[in-house]
C-alpha cells in the first residue's frame, strides 16, 4: 500500500492502494467515484475517460500511483454548486444521454476539446471524440450538444435549431 | 405538435432523469457496494459441447480468501425465458454447450481472489462432436445439443401456409427467387452485466441487477432457488444500454442469489466484457429464401419466405424469433397469400436471442432487397412500387395481423423528398449511389411470454397532499426514457411539472408487474396503464374540486399546476389544494392503472407472434460512396421518417431514431458475431477492439422525420419508436450499394471484401452478386393451412 | 472488472537507476512507459512481472527537437511536433489508436509495441479454449500450424514509417550505449520481433535531416480510429529533381517486422513518378506481401490493397512534388 497524494476535481486527497491499482479503480472503489465508469478494461471503448493534468486519458490504463501530485478530473466536478456545466446543460436538454453510461466520458472530453478549442467544427468534435463508443445516440445529440454548449461558453446566446428537437418538417 | 394543445405531450423536455445522467449520479448496478460485499467470479467453459466428467474444487475452495464455490449440483433446477425452452441451468449440469458456458461460481473477499479461485476449478471434460453452423446441426441429427427440439438438432420447426401460394404464383407475371444471408450479431450494451444480492438473516433475497426484465428474473429466482416470489425482491438498476442483451435470466443472477444465500453476505459480479459476448442473446445468423409473384405493375400475388436461424446453444427467446422471421413480412406490402417456413438449429455458440428488432431485421433485410429488384425487374422505381402496394389502414393480413394506423406512406413521400431521391437514384456517377428501403415494428406483443390474463403492464399513482405525484410502474429504464414517459403522461393529464413527479420503476417489491422493456413495448403499454391511473385521479380530484368551486364537473380543467374552471382560469386552487380536498372527502388519494393489449384475430398454431396493438412504420434512403478500388462503403446521409404515432417526446424520438440508425449503420457495414472455424468454435473476437462498433468517424448524418399517424391504441396515439428505425438502414444500405456500383451483396455485413469480390465478379462477366447460393432440405412438417381472412 | 495482477512497482530517475532496478529484478522486471501496451497484456495474463519499472519520471526519454525525439513524447506530443521535423512522423502519430490513447501512449511505447494476433490478443481463459499458442504457454502457431516460427503481426504505425525515412534509435543498457538503424531494431518473428535486449532501454529517436527526401505514411482499417494497422504503407523517395534517385516501399501490419519490400523501391529509381511507374511500384510490393489470417479483415483482401495503398502513398507524394 503507498499512499499517494492526488488532486481530485480540485480537492487534494490522500489515498492508500496497492500499486497495482489502476486509477479507475482508485476513483470508483477508494473514493467512492463512481462517476466514471468502465466497458472493457483495456482501453478499447474510452468509457472511463477522466482528465488528468487536463488532457482526456483512459483511467483504466494509467495506475493510480503514476498519478501522484497530478489534478484529475471527474464528471462529479464538472457541476457547481446549483449549477450545472454547461455541457451537462446542454447534454441534458437535447438527450444527449440516453443509457448515460458513456456520457460521464463524452463530457470529459468535449471539455478538454472546448478548452483547447473554443469554436470547434463538427469535424473538430468527431476527432476529438472518436476514442469514445457510444451505442446509444449515434453520437449526434452529443455533436449538436457539444456545439450548443461551445457556443454558449464563448458567451452566444445560442439554442438548439430546431430539427434538433424536432425533426425535419 | 402542430395542431396540439397539449402542455407536455410532444414537446423536446429533458428527461426525468437526465440531469443524474449528466452528472454522474445515476448509480448502475456495478456502481452499488454494501459492507461485508463478497465478489463472485464464473468459471466458463473452455470446451464448445462437451460432458462433465469430474468437477474438482477443492483447490479453489482452499485459497485463502474464498467464502463459497458452487457448482451445477448446487442449482440444478432449469430454467429459461420462454415456459416451452427450460434449457438452461445457472451453472451447467452435465454437459457444457458452449465455450463461456457457466460451470461454477466462486465468491470471495476481493474480485482478484475470486479470479484466482476460478482458475483453480480443474474441469475434466469429455468433448463431443460440434456444430459451428445451422447448415452443419440440419445435416447432422447426433449428437444432440439438447434432448428435446422438435427434430435432431433442429429446436424449431414452423410451416404456415395463408392460401395456396403456389397457385398464386401462377397467376404471376414475374416470379423471382433470391437468397440472402444476415450474419448474427450483438448488442454490445456499453455496460458490462452486474449483479448484487443480498439475503437477509429473514430469509429474504435482494438482487438489484442490469436487467430489462426484472419480472422475468424474479420469477427465475423463485424457480431454481425454491423460495417463496414473497420473499424476493428484484430492483432492475438503471440499464447501461440494453438492447435486448439484457432480457433474459441470466446464469449471473442466480449464482451470486444463491451465494449470498449460502455465505450470509452480500455478493456482487460484473461480467467482462468478454463474458458480454457469451450472455450474447443476440441477433440470429439467419439464411432465407424469398419467392414473390409479382403482378405487371408490382402487385403481390403470392409470397414464399424460408428462414434458417443458427440459435446457438439455447433456447432463449428462440421460438418467438423464429416465428418473428415470418410474422412482419405481411405487414407493409399486400400479401395476398402467403407462406413461411421457419426453423431454428441448436449449435455450440453462444445463445442467440431478441436484438433491437427481434428477428424481423434479417426477413426485412431480405425482403426489401429483393423488392428492389423486383422493381428493377419491371422497370419501376422502386418508391413507386413501394407506394402502389401499401397495406390499407385498418386492415387484417393474410396471417391476421390486424393493421391499425399506417403512416409509410407518409414516410416514403418524405424521403423521397428530402433525399431528392429522383434527381439521384440510377443518375449518379459511378461510385455513388441511393437505395431505399421500409419496414414496419411492433408496439408490444399482443402476448405475453407465460400465457395467463393479466395485465402486461401495470401502474399506481400516488397522490400528496403537498402536490406531489409518486408513479410506480414496473417499467424498466435502459436508456430508451421509459420512466420520462410515464411522468410526461400523468404531467399532461393532471396539468403538473413533469419534474414534479417522482418516478419509481422497476422493484418487484414496491411497483406493479410491468413484463419489461422489449418488443417496444413499454411506451404503448405502461403508457396506457399510467394514462389509465392519471385519468382516474383526475376524475377523483375533478369531483371534489368541482363541488369546491360549486362548477359541474365536466368544467373543470387541469392545467399550469391548478384546477381550475374553463369558463373563469381565475376561479380555482393549485393542484395541491385539489388533492387535499380529495384527500379530506375520500382519505389517501391512490388510483391503479393497467394495460391489455386487444384480442389478437388470428387462431391458428403460431399466431401468438406478430400480433400487436399497433405497427410503426419507417421508410429510409441511404447514399452511400463506394471505392471501387477497394470495395470500401462510406455513408455520408441517411434520410429517414418514422411514423410512431404520436411523438411523447418529440427530442427522445429523435434520439431513437438516430440510435438506431446508428446501429443499423453498424449492423450494415461491420458488426459480425464471428467464430473460428479451425480451432474449437471459439469467438473470434469477443473484445471492444475487434469486434466493430462505429465510432464518430464512421457515423453518418441523419436526417429525421417524425411523422404522426396517431394510432387509436396507444397512449395520446404513440406507438413504438425505439426498434424499428433500426430495420430498414441494413437494406437501404444493400440497395444503394448496388445503385452506385451495379452489385449486389446480398449479405450482412457489406464488407468491403465481398464488394470488391462481386465487382471483380462483375468485370470478369459474372453477375456481380455475393451471397448464399443454397438454403438446405429441411424436414418440414405438413404445414399449418389457414387461409386467408379474404378466403376463409 | 479485468484487473491488473499484483506487482511492485518502481519509479527511477536517471537511466543508471532503471538499468540498476531491472538487473536486480532479473526476468521478473519490466520496464514500462505509461503501460498502455503493457498493461491490457497483464490483465489478460500473457505477461507476469512482480516487478513494473516507470521510465516516465527519466528526463532523457523526453528530451526533443527537431532531429532528436525522445522515446517518452506522448503520441499527441509527438503529432504536433515542430515543422521542422519531418511530417510523416507526425501524421503516422496521429493515426495511431484514439486520442485518448494517444495523450498517454509514447513514441517508444509503439515502437517497441508487442506484434498482435487475434490467437493472442485474448484473454488467458479463451487462449486455454484453443490450447494457446507458442507465443505464450503452447506449442503451436495456429495461423500456420505447420510453422515452426510465430506470426503475430508487427502493428505499429510509427514504426514503418521510422524504417522508411532510415531513422536510428538510441539504446542504453548495462553494457552502455548503442545506436541501432530502425531497420535492424525489428526481426522478423512474432516472439523475437525486436533486437532490443531486455534490460536496454530504448531513449530517443534520430530523424534524418530533411535534405530532399520525401514520406508518406497510409494505413488501412476498419474504423477510423481505435484500429491498428492491417496494412501500413510508408513510402519514402529522394527526389532529384523531378527524377526519383531512391526510394523505400515498408509495409506494416503484413508480417512480424516493418518489411521493407527492395523490389517496389528498385523500379522507382531513376524514374519519373507517374501512373505507370507508380503502378509498376505497387505490383512489385504486391508480390511479396503476404498477410496471414490472424487480424481484421480477410487476408486475400489485405494483401490486394497492398496494391491500391502503395499506389496512393506513392500519388500523394507525386502530388506533393508537382
């Protein structure tokens, strides 16, 4: 067991696990994150997607002591207080999440993706996301949300068009 | 929508549980933990059909750590989904079917001692012969994979002539035969199974489990464990995706119920995902045969449909799905008379079962491409011939399927349209082509799995004196909003917040018996009991807020949250005050909902397949960029209208709808439940990485129409959207292939190896086609002869 | 949940460290980068180190400039290298997994990356379903059953490319220092598919100046990311004017090691590229391409896009030039 210092969705945490633990299993099982969930263990379906130092990683392949005195963040940061992110607004109002399992992981890296790049194409959005399945949405209530969102945390007032929501009339 | 004066109904609202989906707080099953929790770990076959010879854990039972071992010994009562296929034993007995058949169940204090246990279990096995094929079970009657079935290794075998076919034929202008061949494949929930039990010093057994049908478990749980139903509580978690792979007791459910029962503790497994592709369940590998008489102009005067599904090696939902192959044929186009003959073959693969659509992608997938070379044939377009032969609204079939409302019409004409399909189809250049195709679902079978006169679905609502509203329905959440549905139905008919009704789904022990989410059945269904209940308090609170506000009854609106009279909007209270003056005359204010699907026309042997209360309807053209060099197909649009009756949620249909384009997409191009033909009919590829779900890169856009034909039967006229979209994306996507490079694959998946086969084909002046040539002798039984109801 | 087995785990330093750390834990160390390699091979039980050496936290491995590219720059660092440094590294990056693997895997991590195979890349219980394979625990090559050698197939992107520009890796070991051509890091066998000794450590890279030359790097699969290669074609030419004086055809994902195919590079010499030199290029590549039926895909098919890639990667590079 080492403890292992570690700054979790802003909060500076000290945790005690074998080194053997990879950092999913240090989110969900010692602190009790079960935000972030997990599709094969191998690193084949982007499901456990966390930020660590900010950029979209595969929590299921990086131990937990290969993250010490590094910020790691989690779906359950991504809220404040009464207010949610505005991806999480925005994946909330247009269905987004259907079984809302992948969604912690799409969130995670649609934020890396707006930070890195504010106005992102669709095209911008497909690659950033093509680590992450989702057998769901066909991928895009999540583009059009990702869209919605960027637009509106560069300050737009946007709204989702119509057909969005509604169809093609 | 258009036209609507409903406040909830129809509009884009997030759903009831969106926001604890978007911020992690929804907690699947694997997500649950409970001090002293034990960790359990199957130990599968590594052999595909073999006997048991000798089961030796005494090394595993040994390793510090382990608190229990089970095997089939400890639970050898069978069970199964269907009453007619109790094929199944939660750790196998003394024979393994297939490689990852469950053979013994470990529980112990970290998941990694259970692993290791696992490992320790030595197994001696005796192998038999074994069947990697239908083709090769039809062929070979011994050994049998199961001792019963209706021939050798054959489970199923259905004959059904509506009319005398053959005759019709010769009243054809055009007959034409085609062969076609879906290979199987899975859902691929991005959820791995998990399962959690825990059995009180009371005697009484919790399971919270990933499971569509949380009736059907604990009626399995009660079966092989030998306990009073009372005394069980099954609580479905959340579904991390469903799709049908999660309908079906599972061998996981019973073994940690039953190790929770022997070591006193709670006990929980998440399967691997490789252990995801050996629950399987789903779509079977079916090769067909489709014969059609066709009139001059594209009338139908006759069908004759085969169907060979490779079942695996369980029952599962197998008889429906074989039955299912023939049932919907008759439902789009008019089928005067017709005829389906089906069987399904046991083999050494993981069981095969209900996928989104049930059986009826692969005949669909065979039927619209053969009508689109039909239409060809009589040189006509294929949205014309489509159009001209439309099954009537309000309508019985030949197999007595009775058609209700009947939107597809509707759906072509959008398509058309919007793809401008006539500027297109035959006018592209050489590598880019459109195709179209339809289909048609059921909303909900007619009837239920264990034949009995209840309801299928059933609600309880709760009034608070504080305004609140508690729905309790045994409905299933997978991702599909069920539980957003019943609370925007009981929002709409008492005039509340959606938000402001709490939503209790899915616990055997606290809401009424719902069958579960399949065959698309939960919004027509639970929809209709919860309407039922809504209606009834409102009918309660009506009565007492009439005599309050001295109005009659019938003035009384319920709207914005008041009760209110719609003569005078100023004159009325809130909806809280309304429960308290019910409350103050009447005491608790409760009422019951419930839901029956009508008495299906059709009497014959088989006809509890098919019949349902409503049909959707979807119409779907695909563009496709086929390189010609290597046979790779892209999809840059799809184009689809879906007539579902009535949007609920307008936002969420859509969402079915892309979804299942998105799986079809997957189904079309790659997706193949794939085995190794040279080395112990092991998976090829049981993983995330080889077996291909399309990622964003290989997504296409959708464009979607919802069109509303609002259906008598369903609630505010819904009916199903969550599975048919899916049908008609494989064989538009066959039929544009062949329009943009003049070939035909008639198989599932398109890969781009068999494109670039059949165009070598082509230029080397062979006819350009890849697929089965052959559908082998079946020993059919004298079929079932019902004719038609226009000739009986 | 697939778990990692227990191990101990170390994290040197300095080079000397590491090297120290691995020859007191003899076979049962490893060295590792970030372990996305690594670690799905030890979930699935085909490697078993009790003891994990991190060469992440040793600043050699992530020194970088335009011609020297230490062996630890994740692969996301690496796409969006320097102008300076030959682009065909940086697009051959980029094509590597998924971004989420790409801003953890290293430049190193799949140059040294295990060869695949669909008898191998399976869990320990499936591999007892087929009485394993003699890369691990059994006696036979199930791909080609009579064969006395293994043939998992080489599936990195990086490394085809490296081959074909005549990159040189830098190794440090307990006997120190030594520079290794790429061409001659890899072997042409699924088991001892690299030169590298175990307890060398692979440092940097050494790009060549960029004096005339020209690459491109095409990979073939099914989906546009997660995939490794079932087919990788870099394809380097110096030009001389408007004449190739030289040029290297190497296929990845085709056999155990980047092959490089001499016949395709022969007919381009001295030529002009154009639609006949290009497609005589390609037939020669064609011929000696010869993938096995062990990954995505059926292997007539692969080996007749042998054909179609190398023409493209060689009319991109015709493009580029006109």
């Amino acid at each position: 067991m080492l403890t292992t210092p570690f700054v979790v969705n802003g909060e500076r945490v000290e945790v005690a696990f074998a080194p053997h633990k990879t950092l999913l299993e240090v989110l969900r099982e010692d602190l009790g994150l079960t935000g972030t969930k997990h599709g094969c263990e191998l690193g084949e379906c982007g499901t456990c997607t966390v930020l660590l130092d900010g950029l979209p990683v595969l929590s299921c392949l990086v131990l937990g002591v290969a993250c010490a005195n590094r910020a790691i963040r989690t779906v359950e940061g991504m809220a404040q207080p009464g207010r949610l992110h505005p991806l999480q607004e925005t994946f909330a109002d247009l269905g987004a999440a259907q079984c809302g399992y992948c969604t912690p992981a799409f969130l995670l890296a649609a934020e890396a993706l707006i930070v890195a790049n504010p106005k992102p194409s669709r095209d911008d959005i497909k690659d950033a996301l093509a680590g992450n399945l989702c057998r769901c949405t066909g991928y895009i209530k999540i583009y059009e949300a990702v869209e919605l969102a960027a637009a509106r945390m560069r300050g737009e007032a946007a709204e989702p068009a119509p057909e969005t929501l509604y169809g093609r009339k | 929508m258009a036209g609507s004066n409903h406040r909830v109904i129809g509009k884009a609202l997030r759903k009831v549980d969106a926001v604890a989906k978007v911020t992690g707080a929804t907690r699947f099953a694997d997500d649950l933990a409970l001090p002293r929790m034990l960790y359990a770990k199957l130990l599968r076959s590594t052999q595909p059909h073999a006997r048991i010879l000798a089961i030796d854990v005494t090394a595993a039972a040994r390793l510090p750590g382990v608190r229990a071992v089970l095997t089939g010994r400890d639970l050898p009562i069978p069970f199964g989904i269907l009453p007619v296929s109790q094929d199944e034993h939660a750790l196998c007995l003394d024979k393994v079917r297939f490689i990852g058949d469950p053979v013994a169940a470990v529980a112990a204090t970290s998941e990694e001692i259970a692993t290791a246990a696992a490992e320790l279990i030595r197994v001696d096995y005796e192998p038999l012969r074994t069947f990697a094929s239908a083709e090769e079970a039809v062929a070979n009657a011994e050994p049998r994979i199961h001792d019963y079935g209706d021939r050798g290794n054959l489970h199923k075998i259905v004959d059904l002539e509506f009319g005398d076919v053959a005759e019709a034929f010769e009243h054809a202008d055009l007959v034409r035969e085609d062969l076609f061949f879906f290979e199987g494949n899975t859902h691929l929930p991005m959820e791995q199974h998990a399962a959690l039990a825990t059995y009180a010093p009371d005697g009484k057994l919790t399971l919270w489990s990933s499971t569509q049908t949380p009736h059907y478990v604990h009626r399995a749980l009660a079966n092989v464990l030998e306990l009073p139903p009372a005394r069980i509580r099954v609580i479905a978690t959340p579904n991390g995706g469903g799709f049908g792979g999660k309908s079906d007791p599972f061998s996981h459910e019973i073994a940690v119920a039953k190790l929770a029962m022997v070591t006193g503790r709670p006990v929980k497994i998440t399967l691997t995902r490789e252990e995801v592709f050996y629950c399987h369940r789903g779509r079977h590998p079916t090769l067909m045969s489709i014969k059609t008489g066709v009139k001059r102009d594209g009338s139908i005067t006759g069908m004759h449909f085969k169907s060979l599904l490779d079942g695996g090696a369980y029952g599962s939902y197998g008889v429906a799905s074989t039955y299912y192959t023939g049932a919907l044929q008759t439902v789009t186009y008019q089928v005067p008379r017709y005829r389906f003959q089906g069987a399904r073959a046991f083999t050494n693969k993981a069981p095969c079962g209900p996928k989104r659509g049930h059986g009826t992608p692969q005949p669909r997938f065979a039927l619209e491409v053969h009508v689109d070379k039909i239409a060809e044939q009589l040189g006509i377009d294929p949205a014309e011939l489509r159009l001209n032969t439309l099954v009537p609204r309000d309508s019985l079939t030949a197999n007595y399927l009775r058609v209700g409302s009947m939107g597809l019409g509707t759906c072509i004409e959008k398509v058309v349209q919007g793809s401008e399909w006539k500027k297109k189809f035959r006018k592209l250049p050489h590598g880019r082509g459109v195709g179209l195709a339809c289909s048609s679902y059921i909303s909900g079978a007619g009837l239920p799995i264990y034949w009995n006169n209840m309801p299928h679905s059933g609600v309880q609502l709760k009034c608070d004196r504080g305004g609140g509203v508690t729905v309790f329905c045994g409905s299933t959440e997978i991702g599909q909003g069920s539980d957003s549905i019943l609370a925007y139905i009981v929002a709409e008919v008492l005039g509340i917040d959606p938000f402001h009704i709490a939503i209790v789904t899915a616990d055997t022990e606290l809401t009424p018996v719902d069958l579960g989410s399949y065959s698309s059945r939960v919004t027509l269904m639970s929809g209709n009991a919860a309407l039922q209940a809504a209606e009834r308090a409102r009918e309660l609170l009506a009565l007492h807020a009439a005599r309050r506000l001295e109005i009659p009854g019938d003035r009384v609106v319920f709207a914005d949250g008041r009760v209110f009279d719609s003569r005078d909007p100023d004159t009325g209270m809130s909806f809280a005050e309304a429960v308290q003056h019910a409350e103050a005359a009447e005491g608790t204010v409760g009422t019951v909902g419930s839901y029956t699907p009508p008495m299906s026309p059709g009497k014959y042997r088989g006809a509890g397949v098919g019949p349902s209360p409503a049909y959707s309807y979807s119409a779907c053209v695909a563009e496709v960029d086929v390189d010609p060099a290597t046979g790779i197909v892209r999809v840059p649009t799809i184009w689809i209208a879906h007539d579902l009756g009535r949007a609920i949620n307008a936002a969420a249909a859509i969402g079915q709808v892309e979804g299942s384009v998105y799986m079809g997409l997957g189904e079309a191009l790659m997706e193949e439940m794939a085995y190794r033909g040279n080395r112990n009919v092991v998976h090829k590829i049981p993983s995330l990485l080889e077996y291909k779900s399309p990622t964003t890169l290989e997504m296409c856009d959708v464009v979607t129409y919802l069109i509303e034909d609002p259906d008598p039967n369903g609630p505010f006229g819904a009916k199903e959207v969550g599975q048919g979209p899916l049908l008609p994306v494989m064989p538009a996507v066959a039929n544009a292939v062949y329009d943009a490079v003049g070939v035909r694959v008639d198989e599932v998946p398109i890969t781009p190896e068999k494109v670039l086969k059949a165009l070598r084909g082509k230029g080397k002046g062979e006819a350009g086609r890849v697929g089965p040539t052959r559908f082998p002798d079946i020993p059919w039984p004298e079929p079932v002869r019902v004719p038609p109801p226009w000739e009986a | 949940m697939l778990r990692l087995p227990a191990f101990a785990y170390l994290q040197p330093k300095t080079l000397a460290e590491a090297i120290a750390m691995k020859a007191d834990a003899g076979p049962s160390g490893m060295y590792v980068a970030v372990g996305t390699d690594l670690y799905p091979y030890m979930k699935r039980r085909h490697e078993d180190p009790t003891l994990v050496i991190s060469l992440m936290g040793i600043p050699d491995l992530r020194r970088a400039d335009d011609r020297v590219v230490g062996a630890g720059l994740t692969l996301t660092e690496l796409a969006v290298g320097p102008s300076a440094r030959p682009a065909v590294v940086a697009d051959a990056a980029r094509l590597v997994s998924t971004p989420l693997l790409r801003n953890m895997g290293t430049l190193g991590g799949n140059l040294c990356l295990d060869t695949r195979c669909n008898y191998y890349n399976q869990s320990y219980e499936w591999r007892k379903s087929i009485d394993f394979c003699m890369k691990k625990e059994g006696h036979i090559c199930w791909v080609a059953p009579s064969s006395p050698r293994c043939w998992a197939v080489s599936s990195s992107d990086i490394a085809p490319v490296m081959v074909a520009i005549g990159a040189e890796y830098r190794l440090v070991g307990p006997q120190g220092e030594r520079i290794v051509p790429a061409a001659r890091f890899y072997h042409n066998d699924g088991i001892n598919y690299l030169t590298k000794q175990p307890d060398e450590i692979l440092v940097d890279v050494r790009l060549p100046a960029p004096n005339g030359w020209d690459a491109a790097y095409h990979k073939l699969r099914r989906r546009g990311s997660f995939d490794f290669p079932v087919l990788g074609v870099a394809a380097w030419i110096r030009w001389d004017g408007t004449e190739v004086s030289d040029a290297k055809i190497v296929l990845g994902g085709v056999a155990s090691y980047p092959q490089e195919v001499p016949e395709a590079g022969a007919v381009l010499r001295g030529v002009t590229l154009g639609t006949a030199s290009i497609a005589a290029a390609a037939e020669a590549a064609y011929r000696p391409s010869k993938p096995m039926d062990n990954t995505d895909f059926d292997l007539s098919w692969r080996k007749q896009m042998t054909r179609v890639y190398v023409a493209r990667a060689l009319e991109e590079l015709r493009q580029r030039r006109v």
